[in-house]
C-alpha cells in the first residue's frame, strides 16, 4: 500500500532517456542514508537524539525517526502519502507520551493521513480518562476521528489512512493498530539473544478472523487475478502474507462492483468500504515493562513489507545510535523493494530505546550477539519539556511559547532522519 506523511517530497536526477533515476543510499555503504550534493535526493538531518524521562518508573526512552519518500517511476512527482508524530508530555503530564505513524493511501492518502495524524493526538490529549484509561480512550478517539474525517472536506470516499500508535503511561505501553503497518518490541531472552515480539497483527483478509468478519458484512474477497477471471472465484485460500510471492494478495470488493480493492480490513477513512466492513476500530495491546525490554519499533508497512520484524529487530540490535538503525533499515527496506519491484513504497519508522533511570547507567542497545557489544551511546539532552513533533509540520516546543513555532524542513525533503557522523558523507 505504501506511504509515510505528506509534504515530503524531492526530485530525482533524470537520466538520458527520461526516466527518474531510483534513489540510491550514497557512497557505497550497506547501510545507511546519507547526506548528497543534492542533486540525487536530499535527506533532512537533524543531530539530536530525542530524549523524554518517564519519572514514575524511572524509565528514559531515547528515539529517532524517519521518513522517506517512495520511488515511483510513473509518477515521479508523487507526494509521500506516510506520516508521523511524536508528543511527549500529553496534558503535562511526565508519563504520557504518543508515538503514531500513519500510512496513506488512494488519491488523497496523504490529506486523510495528514488529517488523522493531528486530529487522533488532540482528541486523545482532550479526552480526561486517557491517564486512566488509555484503551477506551483510543477506541472514543478513533471513531470520532474517522466521523470527523467523513464529514470533512477530504474526499475520503476511496482514500484513507492506516494507522499504528504506541501511548507510553509510566511502566506501560499501549499499541493501537487499524490496517497493516506494525509495531514491534524486543525482548532480550535467556540466552542473550533479541526476539521480536508483535505488539500488533496485520488486519488483512489473511486473517481467517478478519476475512469471516468483512464476509459478513457483505464483501467479496478475490485477488485481482480473480476479479479479471484468470483465476477461480471460488478459491477462497491464499496462505498468508509470507506465502503471497505474486504480490496478488486478497481484497475487498463491493458486491456486483469493481470496487474499492483494499488489501486491508480496517482503516481510518474509506467511507465506501466502510460498508463492507473496512472499520476504524482498533485492536490494542497492552505490555507491561520489564527490564528485558530493549526497545520497539513503530513503523509503515514500507518497511515491513519485505523486512520480517525479527529482521527489523536484529537490525536495530546493530546498532547503539538509534539514528543509524533507522538509516539502516530504510536502505535495506528500498533495496528489497527494488529487488522485488521496478518501484518502492513510502516508508516510516520511529525507535525508541527504552533504558533504565537512573539505576541502568545507560544501559547500551548493541550487537547482542557476536564478540563485540556497541557500548558507547551518545550523551542525550534530558528530555523535560514538551515536545510535538509533526511530519511535514510543524516541530514546537510550547514552553518556549507560541512564537517559537517554526515550520519544519521537512516539507521540503522525502527523508526525516537524524544520522550519527558516521552516516554522513564527508
């Protein structure tokens, strides 16, 4: 499906023929973004770790993001439909804090994610139970949003938004998912390793759930293949994701209609297959910390469609600067896409190091396996005053008042990161 937020976007050098050129990862290195002349892609590079304190569990999350805008040979111009958000401190309170990425799609995918990506933070921050009772908080503040949107003056009737959102409340970590991007955590076992615990599910007609609830609302599932009648109808089978190596997945279609083929069962948006059972009501997940918790991932399915979450894990794992794991995994993400593809999807993807306050010392994400553990982590700026940021917005620090409001460079790049040196071209 593809997308990370709206406004980022970039031109690409043509080549002789015409064609745009696919973005490249720079100076030959495996992994890795980095900073060009400009004339290839621009990446928006920003030197600071973002850092927040949770001080009722003594806890310090330490996250980076990014987000970079797809290749589409047709369309070379095409906006980045993803978006993202990060506000800590929600209502002032220390211990609350909101990390959400939001995948756009159809015509006006990047105007629904937009939309949904400021309006599901403040009606979460409005909502008094949220401290309380953050999941029927995220079940009130979802559907209004998805009411508000229909009622707005986005043409939402075919677009929409998935969207994946994680609410940190002390020593506890509340996941929202509608549609198909994920959020992951990494759970160290006994043995020193890293696994990868989903702290969401794909909602997809892959999911014998899933397909058996959107049946009874009356859709029909067929891959395109079977709607353009190359293959049986009437083969109500596909495996699962894993297995799905024609990229023909199962879709939903309104009876006796070529329409709207959505590869995903819910989503923020969509008010056609709304009526076939594409609804805006979240799954949510709750997990307790624990001192085996390393750190989570929030991302789009641009990452995940050819990344396993174990592989996003281990890759993470790599690395003691969060800015060189998101680096990492947009490179390898856009080379697998290009390997499988002629273009790559939007991708989205936010970090956060969860380290022990103040008894830890700073205890290191790195190499969990082999002889050498990256131990040196960066000195961070403690992180104590609100924070919202927006992608392709705005990024403001409301203690420092109103007028400090700035709008961000993101709107003029497809990449949002903040790189360690050693992922800058010299």
């Amino acid at each position: 499906m593809g997308c990370v937020y709206g406004k980022c976007c970039c031109s690409y050098k043509t080549s002789s023929d015409g064609e745009a050129d696919p973005p490249s990862n720079g100076g030959g290195r495996r992994w890795g973004i980095n900073r060009t002349d400009g004339r290839d892609h621009h990446v928006l590079t920003e030197d600071v770790i973002g850092t927040i304190d949770v001080p009722s569990c003594h806890l310090r999350l330490r996250y980076a993001f990014l987000t970079q805008r797809g290749f589409y040979p047709d369309s070379p111009e095409k906006e980045n439909q993803d978006c993202f958000c990060i506000k800590s401190h929600i209502n002032d309170d220390p211990n609350l804090h909101f990390f959400g990425v939001f995948d756009g799609h159809g015509e006006f995918g990047a105007q629904c994610a937009q939309f949904v990506e400021k309006r599901l933070i403040e009606v979460l921050s409005g909502d008094p139970s949220l401290a309380d009772d953050p999941v029927e908080a995220y079940n009130s503040a979802f559907l209004r949003v998805n009411s508000e949107l229909h009622e707005s003056e986005v043409d939402d009737s075919m677009s929409g938004t998935t969207a994946i959102t994680a609410i940190v409340s002390g020593d506890t970590l509340f996941v929202a998912n509608v549609g198909d991007s994920r959020a992951v955590i990494a759970v160290r076992n006994e043995g020193g390793g890293v696994i990868a615990e989903d702290l969401s599910s794909d909602q997809t007609p892959f999911r014998k759930d899933e397909y058996e609830r959107v049946r009874m609302c009356g859709a029909r599932v067929l891959s395109v293949d079977q709607v353009e009648g190359n293959k049986d109808p009437n083969i109500q089978h596909w495996g699962n994701e894993e297995s799905d190596d024609e990229g023909d997945p199962p879709r939903l279609w309104v009876q006796n209609e070529i329409k709207p083929g959505t590869a995903f069962t819910r989503s923020v948006g969509d008010s056609v297959a709304e009526a076939i059972g594409v609804v805006a009501v979240p799954e949510v997940r709750v997990v307790k910390f624990s001192p085996d918790h390393l750190f989570f991932v929030v991302a789009s399915d641009g990452v995940f469609e050819f990344l396993s979450s174990q592989t996003v894990v281990n890759m993470v794992a790599e690395f003691a600067d969060p800015r060189d794991a998101c680096s990492a995994i947009a490179a390898e993400s856009y080379r697998l896409w290009l390997e499988h593809e002629n273009r790559t999807d939007d991708i989205t993807i936010i970090i956060v190091h969860i380290q022990d306050l103040p008894s830890s010392g700073g205890r290191a994400i790195g190499r969990m396996s082999g002889n050498n553990f990256k131990t040196s982590l960066l000195e961070a700026e403690k992180g104590s005053a609100e924070r919202t940021i927006f992608s392709g917005s705005e990024i403001h620090n409301p203690r420092r008042g109103s007028s400090s409001e700035l709008q961000s460079a993101v709107d003029r790049s497809p990449a949002c990161v903040a790189p360690s040196p050693t992922h800058c071209s010299s």
